[in-house]
C-alpha cells in the first residue's frame, strides 16, 4: 500500500516517541485513565442497576474497541445472556466512533453459534438524563470553585470537514448539545462557544478548532475561561494532556488570566445513573 511506507518511516518514528511521553505525563498509579475511569465506570453502573429492584439479573461489562478489554473479552463474560444492550460511550453519534464499535461488535460475533438479541443504541446526545448529569458536573465544579468564568467553550473532538458533507450527523448533535447544555446553565449568548480539538494531518477538520479559539478568546478580552468537553464520558490524553496543559498555555500565552479544564463525569454516580436510565428504557 501507498501510504505504509510514509507510516512506518515517518510518521511513527516522529509521533510515537512524543505520544509516549505524553502518556507518561499523565498516567496514573492505576494504569490508563481511560481504562481506569471506563472500569471504574462500568462498576457505578453495574452495582446501580443492581439495586434498580429488576426482577432479571443485568450483568455489565466494558469492551474497547481498540484496547483491553475487548469486544471480544466482554462477549466472553457475557456468554448466555438471551439479550444484549449495546451502548457505546459516544454521546454524539459518527461513522468514525459509533458506527465503528458497530463493526467491532459485529466482527466479535461473527463466529459464534449463538447470538443474542441484540440492541445497539446509537447515541444519547439530547438525552434529558445524559444533559443533566454534565450540567451537575459543570455547576458542581463552580460551587466548589465559588467562581463562575466569563466564558465556558464545550469543546468536542473533531473530524475530517468531509464527514459532514457526506451526511455524519456528528456536527449536529455537537451543536444541539452545546446548545441544550447552554440552556440549563442559563448562559447568555456570547458567554460559551462551541469549538473542535485533536485535529490531525493537513486535511480540514471541522471549525473553529479549540486552541485557535482559546486563543482568540484570550485577546479579545476574556479573562478567564473553563473548557468542558461533554462528548469525553471519561478522561485521556485529549482531555488530560491536549486541552488541561496545551490549551491551558495557549490562553496564558494569549493573553488570558486563569484557564479551568471542568473534568468529565468519569465514574460519578449521577453519571452512572443517566446512563443506567437510558439502559432501562431499552430493557423494557
């Protein structure tokens, strides 16, 4: 193929060393935040609707699509269960994320003698409970603060410019979050902003990318600013490492005074709880 040797003599050489030390920057005691958070999570959620008073067990397990556990390993624990709800951690719906676990869980069956009644849900970005436990989470991190900023920026990852073209709802559903969350925050316009990170290579992602918006908040005047990033259920590198240290300079730099990354809802309860609500309605 054209684009492996390009791979493998340039762009990992260059990229692996660096991402290696930015992992390293953020690791914790336990391993992977992402791993940690996402197991962590998967207990808060198993251990709540086990005491949701359901007449049928519920067993709950996390796979990652690229990454340990797999698809795979989670179908393993599950072996026997005559339904399977499906509920990848995407809020926002993507060809690149949602439709992709789809084709990670497919490729997991494939070889089994017996498959499930199968639900997948596709997203979960107007959901009421999903809207109230990051709203929870933003003013929650406010009280405890006892400040408020002068503008909040909801920032989400980007994809290719193309994809929305093509009819991927994702930019959408981002916008439509934004929009809602904005709304039970009681923020006026001009006082959040919705913006993309994590963009790669020389094609055009979706705009206003977030360290070129930080940036230009900063020299128009904002004095302080937290970013949230609603479509992160739990946090990693993007979060931990892109947007609380790069991004976070880039407005100090610019100009900016005090700059709060507001983190994800990780293992919370009431983010436990929402997604739990979610699942119920499909289980009945």
């Amino acid at each position: 193929m054209l684009w492996r040797p390009l791979l493998e003599g340039i762009i990992l050489p260059v990229r692996a060393p660096r991402s290696a030390a930015l992992y390293r920057s953020i690791w914790m005691p336990e391993g992977s935040p992402l791993r940690f958070y996402t197991e962590q999570l998967g207990l808060a959620l198993r251990a709540y609707l086990g005491s949701s008073g359901r007449d049928a067990e519920v067993g709950v397990e996390t796979g990652m699509r690229y990454g340990r556990p797999s698809i795979a390993e989670a179908l393993d624990r599950l072996q026997g269960c005559a339904r399977l709800i499906v509920l990848p951690l995407y809020p926002q719906y993507s060809v690149a994320t949602t439709a992709s676990s789809f084709d990670g869980l497919a490729h997991a069956l494939e070889r089994r003698r017996r498959v499930p009644e199968l639900v997948f849900v596709r997203g979960y970005h107007a959901e009421p409970e999903y809207l109230s436990a990051v709203s929870e989470r933003i003013q929650r991190d406010w009280k405890e603060r006892k400040e408020i900023p002068d503008h909040l920026l909801f920032s989400f990852h980007g994809l290719p410019r193309q994809s929305l073209a093509q009819g991927d709802p994702y930019y959408e559903q981002c916008l439509e979050t934004a929009e809602r969350l904005a709304t039970r925050l009681d923020l006026e316009a001009g006082r959040w902003g919705l913006s993309f990170q994590s963009r790669f290579g020389p094609t055009p992602w979706l705009p206003p990318y977030t360290i070129d918006r930080v940036r230009d908040l900063a020299r128009a005047g904002i004095r302080s600013l937290d970013v949230v990033c609603p479509g992160f259920p739990c946090d990693c590198l993007e979060t931990l490492e892109e947007i609380a240290v790069q991004n976070a300079r880039a407005f100090i730099e610019a100009g900016g005074e005090a700059f709060h990354y507001i983190p994800a809802l990780n293992a919370d309860m009431g983010h436990a709880r929402a997604l739990a609500q979610i699942i119920t309605r499909h289980l009945a």
